[in-house]
C-alpha cells in the first residue's frame, strides 16, 4: 500500500470518529511507545477528540488478551489506536476487536501479519516502503510524519526526536535532529544525548526503574508539556536520582571491579535495578572486555553480562556459570545476557566465571 492510500485511510479513520464515539490509546511504555502516543494525542485533540482510554502497556505486547478485548467493549470503545506494539501477532483478538470498533496499529517492529483490512489500519515502514529498515523509522517519527498529514504538529516535532534518539535512530534522521535542535535553540554536542531532549529521552528510560508500574505519569506528564522546557520540569525529573547511580557507577566502576584478563567483574549495591543500563554504557566504551556486573538486591544477584566485539557468548558463559545453582536462570543473546540466583551464591558464581574465562596460558 502507498503512503498516500494510508494517509486517505487514516483520514477516513479520524473522520469516523463522532462526539459519541470512544477512542483508546495503547502503547508501549518505552520512550518511543510514549511520545508517539503523545504525538497522537496531540493530533486527535487538534480536531477535538479527546481520547477516553490511554494505556501505557510496559512492553508487554500480552496485553492484547481475551481479557483486555473484553475490557474495551465493556468501556465501549469504538476506535483503537496503538503504537509501538506489534499487535499484528495477535491476529486472533484483532478478529474479535474489529467486530466493535475500528482499529489503527502504528509500529516499527517486525512484520508478523499483514492485517489491514476493512476495519483495521496496519502502518509498518515495510509496508510503504524498502529504503530504511523499520527498525530505524521509529514509530514516533512514523507517528509525527503520518499525523502531520492530518494537523499541524511542527511545535512537537521534539517528542519525534525523542523517540529517535531512544531507538537510536540518529544515524537515519540526522537533518531532521539537527533541524528540530536549531529551532529550539539547542546544540547537537558531542554525541545526540548531549542536549536537553537526550537528557528527557534519558530521564523518561529511567523512570521505569524509578516508579515501576507508574509509567502513566509519564504520559500524562509528556501530554502536559508544552514545550520540552515543562517537560524537562515535570514529573520526570523524580528518575534524576536513578541518573544519579547510573552515572555514579559508570564513574567509579573501577572501585567495585576485578579484573582478570579480558574479564570485568564489578558488585554493586545500588538503591535501584541499574545493572543493566551500566553494563551497556560500560560496554559502548570496551568492545573488547567481558563486562559482567552483579546487583544485589533484596536477598539476591542480578547479573547483567555484555561483550560488544561477540567474541564471547556471554548468555552461555552466564547459563554455564549458573548450572546447578538452586533458584538461578540465566539467558538472552550473544552480545547481551542477564541470570539470576540467590546472594549466598556470590563466590560460587564469580569463581566460575573467573575460571571460565581464564586463557589456557595464565
């Protein structure tokens, strides 16, 4: 399908909501999920349409269940616009869905279905066209070009970007950064999270772990600002305090760490779950180090372990170095793996990883 025939498409979508109708917002709750959301809203409000339901999802693309469908036709929803979802996998419930409302899915991830039919609006980058991978056409910037074609939204092109930098997406939408940064008066810096929209798109990922299972305020805080000064003045700035470990810990990992060969272990005991996030900044700048950090936290180890260069399978270093250990898992992808286990099991742990990254020759 063209662009043009998705731009007509959604246009008769918007115009089929009446005054009695009841529209619902799902999206995921990562920064991207939100402000393109935002950017919906914003749209719709310009014609006078008040959504009646938002829902913040927290990256679970389940939502979308037996429950939740009958949920929106007990709320008696008539229109439902998600984004950043891949709800095209839930061809099932889409089926049940389109028999009450109409429904608009906005996303940038992985094509699962084509389900655009009568009642149902699928908008993927692969759809309409093959020049940029959908995974660099974020669904704020998808959602900011398509409503763009309905309402004027040139004062929140800043939540597009965003959006971008969350997905890291700068490489592809460049002009369109430097272009939004210049109107606001803001420098690029060094790298795109050296700004004040990269600090709220840094705030706003944080403040998952600040208020978990709270990510609606940052919605409605986002939905509030008028310009991305009140954003930065809102709800928001609470994750600063997470900002605080993180960088705290990227500064002085080096107190908390061993180092054997290629291997960084590091134990932390940060007031949040900030693992994760340190080990990924920590592995950006040393490609070629295992970077395996422990967390302790409430009676137990949460270990996030990154190898940029791939040389090695950090999630079987992980699975290996937990086997047999009472109540551990472990898991996840070459570059990028994360375990678990009881805090008494520490020593065992790190012995083995140790051990196991030890070169034949030491």
């Amino acid at each position: 399908m063209s662009w043009k025939r998705f731009v007509s498409r959604i246009k008769e979508f918007i115009k089929g909501i009446k005054p009695d109708s009841r529209v619902a917002i799902v999206c995921d709750s990562d920064p991207d999920g939100i402000c393109s959301a935002v950017i919906v809203s914003h749209s719709l409000k310009k014609k006078g349409i008040i959504p009646a339901l938002v829902i913040p999802s927290g990256h679970n693309v389940e939502v979308m269940d037996g429950q939740f469908v009958t949920m929106l036709k007990k709320e008696a929803i008539t229109h439902l616009i998600t984004t950043d979802l891949s709800f095209d996998k839930k061809k099932r419930e889409l089926k049940r869905l389109e028999k009450f409302c109409q429904i608009l899915v906005i996303d940038h991830h992985k094509l699962y279905n084509d389900v655009n039919s009568k009642r149902i609006i699928l908008l993927k980058p692969q759809l309409f066209q093959n020049k940029i991978d959908s995974s660099q056409y974020c669904t704020s910037k998808l959602a900011f070009d398509m409503f763009s074609e309905l309402t004027d939204l040139k004062e929140y092109d800043w939540l597009a970007v965003i959006g971008i930098l969350a997905d890291s997406n700068f490489r592809t939408w460049k002009k369109f950064v430097r272009k939004t940064l210049n109107r606001l008066g803001l420098k690029l810096g060094k790298h795109p999270f050296q700004n004040a929209l990269g600090r709220i798109c840094n705030l706003m990922a944080y403040y998952e772990i600040y208020a978990p299972g709270k990510v609606a305020k940052l919605y409605d805080a986002l939905s509030k600002a008028i310009t991305y000064r009140h954003a930065l003045n809102s709800e928001i700035k609470k994750a600063q305090k997470v900002n605080d470990e993180v960088e705290y810990y990227l500064k002085n990992y080096k107190r908390h760490s061993q180092v054997h060969g290629d291997l960084l272990l590091i134990r932390i005991k940060p007031n949040f779950k900030i693992g994760s996030i340190v080990a990924t900044r920590l592995s950006n700048k040393l490609e070629h180090t295992t970077i395996v950090i422990a967390q302790e936290m409430k009676g137990r180890m949460f270990v996030s372990a990154r190898r940029q260069d791939f040389k090695v399978a950090v999630n079987d270093l992980l699975e290996q170095s937990v086997k047999e250990i009472k109540e551990a898992s472990a898991g996840g992808h070459i570059p990028a793996a994360g375990a678990r286990f009881p805090t008494e099991q520490y020593d065992t742990f790190s012995e083995r990883i140790i051990a196991k990254t030890r070169k034949p020759n030491n």
